[in-house]
C-alpha cells in the first residue's frame, strides 16, 4: 500500500500540502520507506510474467509486485494508451520496458527504485530508457520567509522518491539527493517551491507565503476538504486573526471575522455571556449558538473555557450543506474549533504574553448637587410638599458616584507552549493564565488553563490521538446589569444623590436613601462591591480517537470522549447590606454537568479515473446529565466565615437540588463526488433521535445537497489567466434545532411549600401544560454563492445569498392568566431569515510595503411569517415600564420593539403619548411598533500593513440602523420621578410651572408624571468602532545573529478606542437582556459598558 | 477483512441504545404516576394551600394593592401610584395587578386538578370528601378575591389540561358569587369542624361558614349574612383573646411566636422557611426589633381616620410607632416618614423573607361585625344585639371584657346611617392591614368620599384592576371590550 502512494506521488504531493494533519500522515507514510536503500539495476532483476490485452496501470501494478520498483505516471495520462501483450520468462526488467515502450511509445527513466514513465516527452525520447543511479551528493541550505526570518520544520523532499528531511529551528536543513535531482520544499501556508539542484550542494531559499491558496484545508464535520472543493458556505478564520489582539474568549474573537456572522457581547462585565448568531436567529427560545466542535466533540455548552492562543483554526459552517450533518444541532450553525497541534521536526517554545489596562471610554453627565437640589425642591413645590433643601446653603458635597465605582482595570494573559514532534509522534502542550479585572469595582476575572494535543503513529494502519483541556475560571460578579432605580451598582451609582458623601462622618458607608423622595431600593453603590459572589468553574474535555486504515481507500475512526463543567457559585452578602441581608445571607451551589460522547466514523475515499469520490457514514451517540444542588442560609453573627460555613447560619433555607438527562443517537452519512474536478456534488443526512421531544416525535431526519461549478477550471475559461479561480455553489438542506429543555413535553407536577401551625408541608402540583407533540425546530435552508479570485488569488471575493426557513418553531405560547398557566410550549409558527453576505480579501500591496485587507458587509432580513395569528411578547422590563417591550407579530422581525408613540407635552407639562386608535384613552391598545432592535447590516474592515519589521493593523467593526431601547433612561431620564439623580439634560431642557414650554424635551418634574415604554426611549444604536490598532515590531535575532530565538514580537495595542455613535447610553453594545432566553432583545437597563484598553504584548518562540 | 469487527461494535452500542430516548423525570413527578393514593391526594391538597405563598397572592403585591388603595395608607416608591386615584394605574402597577390575578387563578387551577384527579383515587371515602370539601373552599375563596376587585371573571371549574379549554367568557358579578356560595355550601358539611394545633391553616367548616357570611355581605343578602355570623359566633368554638395592653396584639394575636388563638378562624400559616416578607414593606432598614425591614413601603395617611384615633383604644398604640428602641434602650425617633406600620413584626426574622407572622384571614371579631352590620340592614333598623356585637369588638380593643357593658360602648339607640358609619370604622381600626378595608369602601359606596376626604383627587378608574392584558389577547372568550374601564 505504501507503493501506490509512491506511485501516485505528484498526486500525493499535491494533496500533502491540504491538511496539516494529513501532511503530517503522509509524511510519515512517505518517509516510512528510507530503509530501502540498496537498489538493484534493472539490468540485474529478471521477471516472470504474462498478461494479455493489459491495460498499462494493471502491467505496472504487476510489475511492482514482481520487481520492487516504483512506477511514478500519472493516471490521466496513460488512461488512453491501448492494451499490451507481454511475455516474459526470466527476461529483466530493462528489456520487459523496452518491449513496452516498443507497444507504446513510452520512455522511462530509472532513477534509484522508482521508474518514472516519460509520456509528455514521448514524441522525443520514444522508447528511451534512462538509468540514472548516480551518486547522491550533501545538499545544505537555509530556508528562510520573505522577512528573511529562517522557517523551521519546512519539508525538504527529493522528487520522486519518499526521502526528505524538514528544517531545523533556523531554518538550515540537509539532505541527501542523487545528482540532478529535484527538491520539493512545502510547508502549509507557504507556496510549494521545486529546485532542481544541478552541481549546487548549498541552496538557499525562500519561501512565499500562501495563505490564500486553495489548497488551504477547510474542516467540516466529520471530515476535511481543499478550499476548492468546498461545495457549501463555510467561512475560516486563522489563528493569527484569533489573537491578533487581546480578548478573554474564543467567541469575541469571531466578531468581524467573518461574514454572516454577528457576535453580541451582552455586557462588558468580566465573564459575561457572549452570543454568536450565525445568518440571524432562528428560534424564539433558543439561545441562537451555533454548534461548538472542539476537536470533532460537539459540545453540550459554550466556549469560555478555551484560551484564544491555543485555537489553530475556526471553520464556520453557515449553510445547509455544511450543517446538515449535525442534524438536530445544526440549525444554528456549526462552529468548529481545531487545536494547535505539533510539527514534525521541530521542537519549539513559544511564550505569547500581554498586559494592558481598561478604562470606562463614557459617562453620563448627570446633575450636580445644586441642580439636583433644585430639582428635588421643584418636586416637592409640584407635588405639594415642603422643599428639602436650602438652596443656598448646601453643603459642597457634590458626589459623582460614578468615578466612586469605576476604576482603571488591569488585564493580562500569559501563554506557553510547547510543541513538536517526531515522524511517529507529535505533541503540543500549553499553558495559560489570564486575568481580568472590570472598570466596575468587585467585577473581574482569572483562569488558568493547560491542553495537551498528542499523536501517535502506533502502525503503519493505526494511529491514536488525545486532546485534553482543563480549565478553571474564577469570575467576581457584581450586580450591575439590568438595575433599576439604584438596585444594582451602575444604578445607584447613577441615581444616587450628589449631595451625599460616598462615606459618613465616622467612615461608615453612608444611607443614600435619605429622601422622602428617595427611591426604596436604592442603596449605597458602594455596597454592592461588598457583596462577595464568585463563580468558579471547572471544566474538563477530553476525548480519545482512534484511526484504523483499513485498506488504502478505507479508514475507520473512533472517538470517545467526556465532557465535564462543574459550575461552583459562592455568595456572601454582609451585614452591611442592610436593605437585603441585614444579617448576612449566603448561599454556596454546584452544578455538575457531565456528557459522554461515542463517534464511530467510516470514511472512504477512491479515485475513479479524473473523478473523485468521498464518503462518509457513521453513528454516534452522546449523553447529558446534570445535577443541581444548592444550599443557602441567612443570619450570621460574623460576617467572616463567608459561606464557608452554612451551619452557622441562624435560618437554613430549604435545600434545592435538580437533576436532568438527555441522550441524542444518531447515523449520518455524506457523499462528496468531484466530476473531473470540475463539478462538485456533496450530499448528506443525519438521522437523530433525542429524549427531548414528545413521545409521537422522537426521530428527526435531515437531509442535504449541494452542487459547485468549478467555471475557472473548465477549458473555456482557462484562456483567461488573470482569473484563478471562479466557483458557482448552490445548496439546500434541512436542519434542526433542539431549542427545547429536557423534559418539556411531560404532564409535570412540581413541588409546592405550605405551612400549617408552624410547620412546612409539601404539596404537589400541576406546572406545565402537556404536549406529547412537542418537536425540534426544522430550518431549511436556500443558498447560492459565488467565490471569485483573480491574480493568483491575491484579491478574493465570496458572496452568498441564503434564505432560511425555520418552521414548527418552538414558541412558549403565552396564555390567558385563568388557565392557571402563564404559557405552554408548542411547536408553532415560521420564521424567516434571509441574506447577503459579501467577504472581500485582497493582497493590495506585496512588495517590502505590504498591505492586506479584508473586508465584509452582511445583510440579514428577519421576518415572522407566522405564529398562528397573535401577538407574542417578550418579558417585561423593570420600572417604571413594567410591560413587554418586543413583540413577535406576523409580517414583522421577530421582537420589535412595541410600546407608545408620543405627541410632545401637554399644557400641563405631561407627556402626550398619541391615542392610535382615537378611542379617547390613552391604554394598552394605543401601543404600535416603534422600533427595530435588528441592524440593516453589520460590516468590518481588517488591515494588515507590513514594512521591514513593523507590522500594523487597523480594525474597524460596525452595525448600521440598530435601534436600542434605552431603559437606563427609566432611571435618569424621567422627570425625578422618585427621587434619581437624572441626566444634565433634563435640568436643561424642562417643562416648568415658570417656563411652560410644550416642547422641552422632558416633562414636568413629579412623581406623578407618566412615563410608558415609548418612543423616547428609542434611540439609534448604530456605531463604527475602531476595534483594534496595534503596532508591532518583530526583532531581528537572525540578523543579530542571536541563535535559539526563532522570531520575537513587541507590540502595543488598543481596543476600542474610538466609537463613533449618537447612542445615548454608555455603550452601544450591549443587550443587558440577551441572556434570558425570550424575546427580550436590543435592550440596555444599566448595561455594563464595553472598557477600551491598552495593550503592551510580547510574543517570542525558542 | 478488518471491517468485520466494526459490525458488532455497533450492534453492542445500538443494544444498549434500546429504549433510551424514552424520559424518566428523576427532579420532579410526571401525572402519570401521580394521584394514585391517600398521600397523592393531600400532596394535592396542600399544594392548593401553597398558592397562599408569598410572591404576589395574597402577599405581597395584592396586599399592597389593597392596602395601599385604602385610605390609611400610602404607597412609596414605585408603588405611589397605587395612592394616586386620579388615573389608571402605571404599568408596573397593572403588572403587580395581573400577577396577583394570575397568581390566583393558578391557586383555581390547583383546586381544579385537586377535584377532578382526587375522586378517582382509591382511598378512605371519608378522607376524600374532606379533601375535595377543602379543595371547593379554596376555589371559592380564590374565586372571591377576583370578583371583589376585579369585578367578573372568567369561570373555571375543570383543570386545564387541553388547548380545547382555553376560550373562558367573562361572567357577571352575580354569577360568579353564585359559583362561590354554590361551592361553599357544598363543602360547609363536609369540612371538619376543627383542626389541632399543628394542623392550623387548613379550612374547617366555620372557616367556610365565614366565607359565605363575607359573600352574602357583598351581595346583600343581609339576613343570610346575619344568620351565618350568627352560627359562627353562637355554634363555633371561638372566643376573644383579652388584651389588656397594646402589646397584647403582638404577644396574642399577630406576633411571630403565635401559631393560633382562641378568636382564629381561619388564617394563612407562615414559619420562618416559608416566611412572609411584609415586615419588609413596613419597617425601615433599622427597624428596632421589628424585625427585617427595608422599604418601608407603605406609609400611614394620617389624614384618613388614622389622624383622629383615640389615643386610650390599644390599637391605635399597636399599629402606628414614631420611634424606635436601640439595644441599649436609647429611643431614636424615625425620621421622615413617620409613623410607619407595626403589626407585622418579627424581631428574630434572619432575612427579609422570613418574617413568621400569620396572616389572619378570618377572626372572630369580624362575625361579630358581620352580624352587627348585616342584621341592622335586613331589618333597616339598628337592633340592640348588633350595637352589642359592635361594642363587644369595642370593648376588647380598650382591655375591657367584651361580653360586659363598658365606658365606651356606643349607645343603643342611633340611627342606622351613624350605626353603619361607626360599624364600617370599627371594621379599619380591627382590620387595619388585614386587606378588609379596601372592600368596605368599595362594597359601601364610600370609597370615592372616603379617599377625597383625605384631599385626593378621584376617578371612577380606581374601582377595579384592571385585567391582565395577556388574558384579553389570549382568552378566545374575550374581547377588548372586557377589559375593566379605563384600561
């Protein structure tokens, strides 16, 4: 088997340079074969043979068999050649050619044991037989990158045959050749470079980059393809795009990345949830992720807990074609996640450090302490009550308790790794510490991560790999999103009276609710940083696979693997947080989170004349379990024993524990056929079956097609020369979501607590409506995409146009109160999504001043096609708005934004909100669509400038014509209803009983002034963002002739620190109600802001 | 060849997939295997009970509701506008309103499930009918609180477990409180007529007897009223607690330690796990042994009756205080707002939930109130045994001995108009806080005169709740036009 590689070497060649990990298998097969040193001539070795009307592949095969010698042809070219008749008893193998080259024409060339048939030239040397055994000869050199930086680990392989060798850390290598052999120099993302040596004995080269070829391996589920045979929308994103500036997780490294994919980060508090909508949402009650794979395992959870610096590549599966092998869990997309993993040959340290600082990039102007005095007096004088303060006569207070609770944070991250690897063995070890603090006092962040990659060749048809992560994260939270009126510490460090000192006189945190007007939940900012609550998590993954080649087309894989998540939180909220725990309260929980997976995957691979063909079947099975507990207690004596100690809690609540499973089987099968390389056909289905549905549903199948049309490479096209690459895909395919949690579908009975006399009781009772019917989310998806490339792929261009459709959509259907029940869940309704997204690569400049760019704009239109005719709402938001502010309504995106329309002020100095439906009163139904949370398109700009050693880039992201609802402004903008420090603006441009202006901006001060959730509170979101500038210097230690360094890297960055907005609030971004799961989207109630920051970074490799 | 030992590794692994997508609930009980016996049945039972709990009914939200829709308090913070009569409630309001209506239907929903799963159980028949009895009174109880302050409602008798129930049209007043007394007239012969200590809180005959004589007092149906009140106070096992100070409330009545009196009839039971959290909404963050306070949400009018209240009746000391008393005995004057709220207190509370005062639903003095009221009307004149029942409450709340005249009993001889006027105030100073007092002006016509009088601007929209909005858009047997006016 290892012969017929041999055999189909320049075929080999071409496909060692795909994949990293099918170089590194090919490799190992190729240089398997050194010990076959001692050549015969084929002058000496005689054959015994007799085929008749042969074809000529067959008389090689057999002659290998009979010989040892290697045939090197290319199958297309002898394809045609008519048959042969051969006869030889005990004849050698030199006058066995010159009998086939006398049928043939053929010429062959011997060069040690291979004999290459020479078909091009066949006009010339007809029937020629070279024996070319020379002597080998020492070739040395260097191989060095157009920096002239030497490349380690590059391979350095003799034409034709399976010797070779790879560069060392400097680059050097040294190789035995035969006298006027050939070189082959590859490495993945360079060009491949082929030298003939000549009389050289020193040749040094250089090696061009080539991170755009289309050789560029892509992975996609249960598997791995060229670029250019991908059929489906998948995009990828490099490792160098991953940690090109500093982030505490994989998701935020996607944003801009990509097209079609927009990257929500809920908030800027440490830890907080991040979310990846892939083409927009699918589903009402779904998270909207995508499918993370890490390493081939799908995961039951997010990513957090990977450290960015140890992702090689991320491949996002957007289509159907490429989902719909995930079947159940592919709706959403699929974001598959590769580890670095080790190089043959070279053993490396490399250690990629950075510190940097945030800082808060906005305040809010709100009032000073004489005008917020004067405001409260005007209350009071509207209101009828006396006025608190004296004016003139206040005491010089004047609190900003914004700058009490902010602070300059500092983040840093330090990675080592090490890794390498043998012909036979490859490893990459890691270690990672990172750490977080937030521009918000008690906020931050430290994780500690290590990952072990290892391979092994165990047989020529056997190897076995591991990928093992474990990580910790610490994460300090404080309450600080969705507050309201003071009950969270951005709240109350906006609303709280400037005429407080943060500290009383004998240094006690002072009482801010002091007022008669003072709202009542509000309470000293400070004390919020008191309140101790720490996640902790834990999570290990682990997996284990096996690789049989069971014969040269046939390969057969195992995984196994488990996924782990301890979820720990510690909460402790002292004494001196009288308004909630007076007597200290505490709680200590653990979820515990296992899942095992088992994949066993055949693959098949054969080439049948110019066309290819790859399958793909398989079953696989994946279980989940959690397990909740949680204990809590209140009435402490000390506040010193945190909640360490729970029996020292005067009252122990009752205990809580929870316990879910769900198990998803499945079989999946693809087929990839490539018609003469030119036509590509891929089709695909999962079958699955999950525990989470109704019994009468309990098996989704999901098929898909897809079909590309290679145009470059059709003989019309070749001509044009400056077009290297033109591709026409178009797919369809099925995919599904399991939006549903476990259990669902059941006739529940929860528990309920009563008491009589003086002791508990525990009853049981109806919690959820049935609904045997319950299913997954079906999306079918519609694509069609054009990938474009001229000059030699040096500018790029991919569009895709999709349209999605997403029916029996899970929606938790709300129904009237007087069922008992606030909602059930049904499969109802259809969404829709549809899009264009357009990714513009471009090479611009490539001489000493470089200058790469990437750009990409992305269009998606959501629209509820159907939800059985009524109204849904999202959640309602806190005071003073209450009621729900989205919407799903037919014939509009999914959650609107919903509420009144105003009309200026009346002469009364109250808001005049508009009676749409003239009925003469202002309700519920004078509500309309006022807003759309979704933006008209998301865009980012990347630029790569390079000269001499300096490097800079410049990366700007932003979103066009997103409105945001401004809940904050509940708060601070709304006419001092109960007492909030407010905006500057409202003391500016208000309606007062002296100045009765109907247009002012804001109404009469009173705690009695309506606010409903209306239009004021609308704003445009829109914002272009420079996300990231960094300036890089790589030291030239080669040219210091410093040895053991291989390359070294300084650079100072900055996140983020231009925003360009009309928002009104902190920050753009954030969707303070992202994380709940229904329809509450595009809100800000106090959202934590996104910090700008600064950078100092090293990364250096030994 | 070497494909051959791939077929049996997936033959072991699909054998041990049989069956496994089926779901087996370890955290919670599927209906399936529920209701089969005796301890099914009050699980039930007392998880109808559980709807008594402590998130928007009765406590907390339809308390403040109530309470701060009387006229001896105002609402702070967000909940001002609950005082504000002049307009509609604002929307966190109307929430706070829809929840509690919610929350109660809920507990309709409960009782439902308890009377249609319950009969089929094979258990001790005796048994059963005391459960099904306790389940028909707390359905028209729960019935009861929607139709005095929502109006009518929705009727549902079956548990909802099939979309084809969903359409409910609204029904009249008259109706649903037929629903109620056709319910409790079932149960009343079935209920036990008492309960030991530990087993307060669950309903006993005279617990519905109350409950009826508080509906016929809504519908006006006077002599049925009086009759029932008569029952109670004659047949029923009740006696004044004898107070002789204003702490006696505490110490008998309402305080945390009191689990039952001798005057309780029916009460919602709390303990320090499943606690109460109205403490919270009374007392300042430094309460001064009051217990767990905070918000201190709901403030006295003292230009509503509160103002004028004998100081020597023992509940004006017992519900207001102006000051409170440090551990080392120094008094420290509340400052503004004060007086606040003090019948709800629970000094040894270690949280703000779990405060373990009991909140009386029905006591003794109220059948006498009930009596007084109801047989004066049936008769359109003031009889001389309901100027005694009134005085007997009276008397008690000035540590005198209720059944014996005193220094301050009314005289006997008033007209009905200034008889019901002193009967309707008696019933505040009793019931202050006791979610009574909203009623009696709305059922008395005297509301809008009573809250004026305080120097509020009025508005018929404060007359009801309005309906959630949730049940208008959803309820195929609604329409906009249900909704109660001005909403």
């Amino acid at each position: 088997m290892k012969k017929r590689i041999l055999k189909h070497v320049t075929y080999m060649t071409k496909l060692f340079t795909i994949a990293f990990l099918f170089q590194s298998i090919s490799m190992s097969l190729l240089l398997a074969n050194d010990g076959n040193a001692q050549v015969k001539s084929i002058e000496e070795v005689t054959v015994y043979l007799s085929l008749k009307d042969a074809k000529l592949e067959r008389v090689f095969k057999e002659l290998e068999k009979n010989t040892g010698y290697n045939f090197v042809f290319a199958n297309r070219e002898i394809r045609n050649l008519p048959t042969i008749n051969l006869e030889s008893r005990g004849e050698t193998v030199y006058d066995v050619l010159l009998e086939i080259a006398s049928q043939t024409d053929l010429g062959f060339k011997q060069v040690n044991e291979n004999i290459h048939v020479n078909y091009s030239n066949r006009q010339r040397d007809k029937g020629t037989i070279k024996i070319l055994s020379e002597d080998n000869v020492i070739v040395k050199g260097t191989v060095r990158d157009v920096n002239n930086e030497p490349l380690p680990g590059v391979s350095v392989i003799i034409e034709g045959t399976s010797t070779g060798t790879v560069t060392d850390i400097e680059g050097n290598y040294n190789v035995e050749v035969p006298e006027g052999g050939v070189l082959l120099f590859s490495f993945i993302g360079f060009e491949r470079q082929r030298i003939s040596i000549a009389n050289r004995t020193n040749v040094d080269i250089i090696l061009k980059e080539d991170a755009r070829s289309l050789q560029e391996v892509v992975v996609i589920g249960y598997g791995s393809v060229q670029r250019a045979d991908i059929t489906g929308s998948v995009a990828q994103i490099s490792s160098k795009d991953i940690d090109a500036f500093p982030v505490p997780n994989v998701q935020q490294a996607l944003r801009g990345r990509a097209p079609g994919v927009r990257v929500i980060q809920n908030s800027g508090q440490p830890g907080s949830s991040v979310q990846v909508q892939i083409r927009g949402g699918n589903s009402f009650l779904g998270s909207n992720q995508p499918l993370y794979v890490v390493d081939g395992f799908p995961l039951a959870g997010g990513i957090d807990f990977l450290n960015p610096s140890d992702i090689a590549s991320i491949d996002i599966l957007k289509d159907a074609s490429a989902t719909a092998i995930y079947g159940a869990r592919g709706a959403n997309g699929v974001v598959i996640i590769t580890t670095n993993k080790g190089k043959e040959g070279i053993n490396r340290i490399l250690v990629d450090s950075y510190y940097g600082v945030q800082e808060i990039s906005k305040k809010f102007d709100l009032m000073n302490e004489r005008q917020f005095a004067e405001i409260a007096n005007e209350l009071a004088r509207n209101d009828g009550r006396p006025e608190v303060f004296d004016i003139n006569n206040l005491p010089n207070i004047n609190t900003d308790w914004q700058d009490e609770i902010l602070q300059i944070a500092p983040i840093q991250s330090h990675t080592v790794t090490f890794d390498g690897g043998n012909k036979t063995s490859k490893y990459s070890i890691s270690g990672n510490y990172f750490q977080q603090d937030g521009i918000v006092i008690g906020s931050g962040l430290q994780r500690g991560s290590i990952r072990v990659g290892l391979d092994q060749k165990v047989k020529d048809y056997l190897s076995i790999g591991t990928n093992i992560v474990a990580t910790r994260q610490m994460t300090d939270n404080v309450n600080a999103n969705n507050g309201h009126r003071g009950n969270g510490i951005l709240s109350a460090a906006f609303v709280s009276p400037p005429t407080i000192a943060p500290f009383d006189e004998d240094g006690n945190f002072s009482e801010v609710n002091r007022y008669f007007f003072s709202p009542n939940v509000l309470q000293n900012p400070l004390l919020f940083a008191e309140i101790f609550n720490r996640t902790t998590s834990s999570n290990l993954l682990a997996d284990v696979s096996v690789n049989f080649r069971i014969t040269d087309d046939f390969s057969f894989k195992v995984i196994g693997g488990i996924e782990q998540g301890f979820l720990e939180n510690d909460f402790y909220s002292p004494s001196v947080v009288r308004l909630t725990s007076p007597n200290g309260n505490a709680s200590t929980s653990i979820i515990r989170n296992i899942s095992y997976l088992n994949e066993n995957i055949l693959t098949y691979n054969k080439m049948i004349g110019a066309h290819k063909l790859n399958l793909v079947g398989g079953f696989t099975f994946q279980d989940f379990r959690s397990k909740d507990n949680r204990s809590s207690g209140s009435g402490f004596v000390t506040d010193l024993l945190l909640n360490n100690n729970l029996g020292a809690a005067q009252l122990t609540d009752p205990n809580f524990s929870d316990f879910s499973e769900w198990t998803i089987l499945s079989w999946l099968g693809r087929a990839n056929f490539f018609l003469n390389d030119k036509i590509l056909f891929t089709g695909s289905i999962r079958a699955d079956g999950s525990s989470r549905f109704g019994a009468n549903n309990k098996w989704g199948y999901f098929p898909s097609g897809a079909i590309a049309w290679r145009l470059s490479d059709e003989k019309f096209m070749k001509n044009i020369t400056w077009i290297s690459n033109l591709k026409l895909r178009t797919s369809y395919g099925v995919t599904g979501s399991t939006a549903v949690s476990p259990f669902q579908s059941l006739n529940r009975l929860g528990v309920q607590r009563t008491t009589f006399g003086n002791n508990d009781a525990i009853g049981f009772v109806p919690e959820a409506v049935p609904n045997d019917n319950l299913k997954w989310e079906t999306t079918e998806q519609f694509n069609f995409g054009i990938d474009f490339g001229v000059v030699d792929e040096r500018f790029r261009l991919t569009a895709d146009y999709y349209v999605k459709n997403t029916r029996d959509l899970l929606a938790r259907v709300t129904l009237p109160g007087s069922t008992g029940f606030n909602s059930v869940l049904v499969n109802l309704g259809e969404l829709q999504n549809k899009g264009f997204e357009l990714g513009i690569w471009g090479d611009i400049l490539i001489n000493n001043f470089k200058w790469d760019a990437f750009g990409q704009v992305s269009f998606n239109l959501n629209n509820v096609i159907n939800i059985g005719g009524s109204d849904v709402f999202g959640g309602g938001l806190s005071l003073p708005f209450g009621s729900p502010i989205n919407i799903a309504r037919e014939g509009q995106p999914l959650g609107m934004f919903w509420g009144f329309l105003e009309d200026g002020l009346n002469e009364n100095g109250s808001i005049k909100f508009q009676d749409l439906n003239d009925d003469g009163v202002i309700n519920n139904q004078d509500q309309t669509i006022i807003g759309n949370p979704y933006p008209d398109f998301i865009y980012s700009i990347n630029n790569n400038f390079s000269y001499k050693n300096f490097d800079l880039n410049i990366f700007i992201e932003g979103v066009k014509g997103a409105d945001m609802f401004f809940a904050t402004g509940g708060s601070i903008s709304n006419a001092f209803n109960t007492g909030e420090n407010q905006l500057v603006d409202v003391y500016n441009d208000r309606w007062t009983t002296e100045n009765q202006n109907i247009n002012a901006a804001h109404p009469k001060i009173s705690a009695n002034t309506v606010f409903r959730s209306s239009n004021r509170f609308i704003h445009d979101a829109s914002y272009l963002r420079l996300r990231n500038i960094k300036l890089a210097y790589n030291l030239p230690f080669s040219k210091w002739n410093i040895k053991g360094v291989s390359n070294a890297q300084v650079y100072i960055s900055g996140q983020n620190l231009l925003t360009i907005t009309s928002y009104p609030g902190l920050d753009p971004e954030v969707n303070t109600r992202g994380a709940t799961g229904d329809l509450r989207i595009g809100i800000d109630e106090t959202g934590y802001p996104i910090a700008k920051s600064y950078t100092l970074g090293l990364r250096i490799g030994f | 060849m070497k494909k051959l030992f791939i077929l049996p590794l997936i033959c072991i692994l699909l054998t041990n997939c049989i069956g496994i997508l089926d779901e087996d609930p370890k955290s919670f009980i599927s209906k399936s295997n529920f209701y089969r016996n005796e301890s099914d049945a009050f699980a039930a039972l007392f998880g109808t009970y559980g709807t008594l709990g402590n998130s928007s009914f009765p406590t907390i939200w339809f308390m403040a509701l109530l309470e701060c829709r009387a006229d001896h308090a105002n609402g702070r913070g967000s909940q001002v506008p609950i005082s504000n009569y002049s307009q509609p409630l604002d929307a966190s309001n109307q929430v706070r309103a829809w929840n509690s209506y919610n929350e109660i239907y809920q507990g309709i929903n409960r009782a439902n499930a308890v009377l249609d799963n319950v009969p089929g159980i094979e258990m001790n028949e005796e048994t059963k009918k005391i459960i099904l009895a306790e389940a028909k009174f707390l359905r028209a109880f729960f019935y009861s609180n929607l139709v005095k302050y929502w109006g009518g409602v929705p009727l549902r008798d079956k548990e909802f477990t099939d979309f084809a129930q969903i359409a409910a049209p609204r029904e009249s007043k008259q109706v649903v409180w037929d629903f109620i007394i056709n319910d409790l007239t079932d149960a009343i012969p079935n209920l036990e007529s008492s309960f030991p200590l530990g087993q307060t809180g669950r309903a006993t005959s005279w617990s519905a007897k109350m409950l009826l004589a508080d509906s016929y007092l809504n519908l006006e149906n006077w002599q049925e009223a009086a009759n029932i009140a008569e029952d109670v106070i004659s047949n029923g096992p009740y006696t004044f607690v004898e107070i002789n100070e204003p702490n006696d409330y505490n110490r008998k009545i309402y305080g945390a330690d009191v689990i039952s009196n001798s005057e309780n009839i029916w009460s919602i039971q709390h303990s320090a796990t499943n606690g109460n959290s109205i403490a919270q909404f009374l007392h300042r963050t430094q309460s001064g042994g009051y217990g767990i306070g905070g918000v201190f949400a709901w403030v006295p009018v003292m230009s509503s009756y509160l103002g004028t209240w004998d100081k020597n009746d023992f509940r004006q000391d017992y519900n207001t205080y102006t000051f409170t008393t440090a551990p080392s005995g120094q008094i420290i004057p509340l400052p503004s707002p004060s007086p606040l709220f003090k019948k709800y207190q629970d000094g040894t509370a270690a949280s703000g939930a779990a405060h373990r005062n009991n909140i009386p639903v029905y006591r003794l003095p109220e059948a006498y109130l009930i009596y007084a009221e109801a047989s004066a009307r049936a008769t359109n004149s003031v009889n001389a045994l309901s100027v005694e029942r009134l005085n007997a409450v009276r008397r008690r709340a000035y540590g005198f001995d209720p059944l014996s005249p005193s220094s301050v009993d009314f005289p006997s001889d008033l007209p009905l108009n200034q008889f019901i006027d002193l009967l309707i105030q008696e019933r505040a100073y009793e019931f202050i806080l006791e979610m009574k007092r909203w009623n009696d002006l709305l059922r008395t016509g005297k509301a809008k005169e009573v809250i004026e009088a305080t120097g509020k601007v009025w508005s018929d929209v404060s007359y009801l709740f309005p309906l959630p909005v949730d049940e208008i858009n959803n309820n195929p047997g609604m329409t906009e036009a249900d909704q109660n006016p001005g909403y």
